[in-house]
C-alpha cells in the first residue's frame, strides 16, 4: 500500500496516536475523574459499612437499602438536569410535600383513583416546571431566586392544605409502589419497585443525555451563549430540564409515601440532599461538566456515608445537614479545581521545522505576485 506521506513531499506528519491501553486501563483513568471518582466512593463506602456493621452485606438487607435509596436518586437525576445546565432548582423539596399531600387527600381509600391522582400529580409536576423555566428563560430572573419563591409559595400551599399536620395514608395499593415489590426473588428475597423505577429512570436518562438534546444541554451550561448563537432555544432547552426536575420530584414523592406515609414534613429538604448528590457525583455547579450516572452514585455515596456514620455511631442524624454543607463545600472546591485541571492545555514543545519551512524561497516574479 503507498504511504500517505509519501504523496506529499516535504511535509512530516506525526503518526496518529493510538490506543494501547485495554478496558481496565481507561476505566483506571476514568476513576481518576470527578465524576469516575465517586464510583470508587461509593465501592470503598460499602466496604466500610460491611466491616462496620456485617449484617449490612447480608443481600436482603442490602437490596432494601437500594429501595430506600432510590428516590434521593431518582431526585438527584432530576436535579442534575438542571445543574449541568447551569441553573438551580430549590423547589424541589417542596414540589415532594404538595404531591405528598394531594395523593394522601385525593386518593384516601380508593384504589381507583391511584391513576387518575397519580396523572395528576405528573401534569401539576410539569406545569410547576414549565412556570420554573419560563419564568428563568423569558423573565431573565435567576433560577436561584425564581426556585426560591417556587419553594416558599408551595410551602404556604402544603401548611394551608394540611395545618400543619399529618393526614389519613392513602390506600394500601398505591403505597406499595414505595415500600413493596416483586417477592421470593432468589438470594435477594425482594426486588423493589422503587429500584426497578430508578433503573427504568436511569436507562432514560442516559439515552436522553446521549441524544441531541442531552448534548445541547451540557453545551449550554459550559457556554450559553455560544450555544444560542448556534441555534438552539434555550428557553425550551432549559424549560424542559425544569420539567424533567419537577416530574422526578413527584416521581420522589409517589415513592416517598409508601415509606414515610403523608405529613407536610416529607420532602423538606430533599433539595440540598439531591445538590448534595450530585456535586458529589463530581457535576460542576456552574454547569457543562457531569454525568448523569456519577449523579446517581453520588446519592448513593452519601447515604453509605450517613449509613457507616450511623453503624460507628459517630454523628447524630441531627448532624446529618451539617455533614451535607460541608460535602457541598468540600466537593464543590475539589470538582472546579479537577475539571479546571483538565481543560488547561498541555504545553508543547516547540516543533522542529519541517521541510516546508526550510524550502528555498521562490524567485521575485514568478508565483509570490511580485515584480
């Protein structure tokens, strides 16, 4: 075969780099990133909490602590839409408490209004998200401050509807869907449904991120306006992260009934808790950088941490919000200084001339234009 270069007298090219390394070598490099990272986060975690506590690795228990945990992640996914874009969402803890409240007063003891409730409660989360982004994109508002007054507004809503205190469970059926699952599942006992609603949910997710839209969306958390100019909405781009952050908060608070029943107090908080997931997944909090996925371990990570803490009998869980502060701190610092790390360019060596550069030059007159 002839070579290329060849056919191109005088001019040296560099062959193109190749790939040596196998799978274990990319993924040993991948770790070293922040979002690879926390997956070593949360494998060294487990560790520690099967050491601490060895009634943890048992897999019924262990399965069960992946269903309570599924909707900080499912909440954490929903947040990371709209981190990666370069906005907030601080509703969401509140958007949890008002759909925990309408299932518990619209449902009651019929099992046939499960449906018609919960397709209710998933246009309300839209709608909620719709009026987030619009407001954030047409109003120019801060999403910070527009999330803030969303948060407040529906607070007011749940403590008018509820006084404050609990209200009657709804029926025993739309509950399950938190707290049940497919049983006498060989070597797990149980496979939850909110862990098989968290795969479906992760499945989505990943396939969305890869999708045009997933890829636009990061580029305009890393650089809105060059993202505009190349065409894209970001008024509907960043809409819709909204609504994708609203309906997996309600997607939360469908799961979070069948654990903690309905009172106004479910769900508050559950807005830093998914911040605090997902920068700890190594998602930059100005947008642009972050995985899905590491958002997801992230949550995990964090309920090992508070698991293991528990199991040495370390913290409080009274402590458990000032932990949360100091990760965001902490993970925050050490992600923008990693990620920033990584986008400096190397610096090169100057290139020795190249035949080209130390040709003769052409003769006054002949193909310079000269004369």
């Amino acid at each position: 075969m002839t070579d290329v270069t060849a056919l191109r007298p005088g001019i040296d090219r560099e062959p193109l780099p190749e790939h040596h390394r196998g799978l274990g070598g990319r993924l040993a490099e991948a770790s070293t990133t922040p979002g690879g990272a926390v997956f070593v986060l949360v494998a060294v975690l487990l560790v520690a909490t099967i050491v601490a506590n060895p009634n943890f690795g048992d897999p019924e228990v262990l399965i069960r602590f992946l269903g309570r945990t599924a909707p900080i992640a499912i909440a954490a996914v929903g947040q990371y839409y709209v981190i990666v874009s370069g906005e907030f969402d601080l509703s969401m803890g509140a958007v949890i408490s008002l759909q925990v409240v309408l299932a518990g007063n619209m449902i009651g003891d019929d099992a046939g209004m499960i449906l018609p409730v919960v397709l209710l409660m998933l246009l309300l989360g839209a709608l909620i998200g719709v009026m987030n982004g619009l407001a954030t994109t047409v109003l120019k508002v801060p999403s910070f401050i527009v999330t803030l007054g969303m948060m407040l507004a529906l607070a007011g809503i749940v403590d008018y509807a509820t006084g404050g205190a609990a209200k009657s469970n709804p029926v025993d059926e739309f509950r399950q869907l938190g707290r049940g699952g497919i049983e006498d599942v060989p070597v797990l006992g149980i496979l939850p449904y909110s862990l098989m609603i968290l795969i479906v949910v992760c499945a989505v997710s990943v396939w969305l991120m890869r999708r045009p839209y997933g890829r636009t969306l990061v580029a305009a958390g890393d650089n809105a306006e060059a993202a505009r100019l190349a065409g894209s909405s970001l008024v509907w781009l960043k809409t819709r992260a909204f609504v994708l952050s609203s309906l997996s908060a309600t997607l939360a608070g469908i799961l979070l009934v069948g654990y903690a029943g309905v009172h106004p107090s479910v769900g508050q908080g559950y807005e830093f808790t998914a911040i605090t997931a997902v920068v700890l997944g190594g998602v930059l909090l100005g947008g642009g950088r972050g995985w899905v996925m590491s958002a997801v371990a992230g949550a995990f990570a964090l309920e090992l941490l508070f698991t293991l803490l528990t199991a040495l009998d370390v913290i409080d869980s009274a402590w458990r919000d000032t932990v949360q502060g100091v990760i965001i701190i902490v993970a925050v610092a050490l992600g923008a200084r990693a990620w920033n790390a990584g986008r400096r360019p190397s610096r090169r060596r100057p290139s020795e001339p190249t035949d080209e550069t130390t040709q003769p030059m052409p003769t006054p007159g002949t193909n310079t234009g000269e004369r």
